[in-house]
C-alpha cells in the first residue's frame, strides 16, 4: 500500500507493475516472489483489482489508505 501511496494512486487507477516492483524490492528483498505475494494478498482483501498493466485500486483500498 506505501507503493499507492508514493505514486499518488487514487481510487480507479492503476499502479504499473515498473513502479511497484522496485518499491517491493527495497522492502522485502529476500522474498523470491514478493510481487505475486503482495497481489494476491491485497486483492484477497479487495483492495485492488489485477489490471493488464499493473494493479488497480479499489475503493475499499483507497479508503485503507485515506483512513491512515
């Protein structure tokens, strides 16, 4: 979620897999996997949607991250 909010990603839009891996790396660089890890850990809590290019985020992730 601190990728989203780095890039100023609002509800709708979508966070390009180019800007999010780098960001995943710097945090968690001994996980082999952690892109796929962290999608499928964010959409299992419906706060993004998979987009062709990235990940898009939902109103209820958007209001994760407003609710900070």
């Amino acid at each position: 979620m601190d990728a989203f909010n780095t890039n100023n990603i609002s509800e709708g839009e979508v966070l390009r897999y180019e800007d999010l891996y780098p960001i995943l790396q710097d945090k968690y660089p001994k996980y082999k996997d952690v892109q796929k890890e962290a999608e499928q850990h964010l959409a299992k809590l419906a706060y993004v949607n998979p987009a062709p290019d990235g990940l898009m985020l939902t109103q209820i992730g958007y209001r994760s991250l407003t609710e900070r």
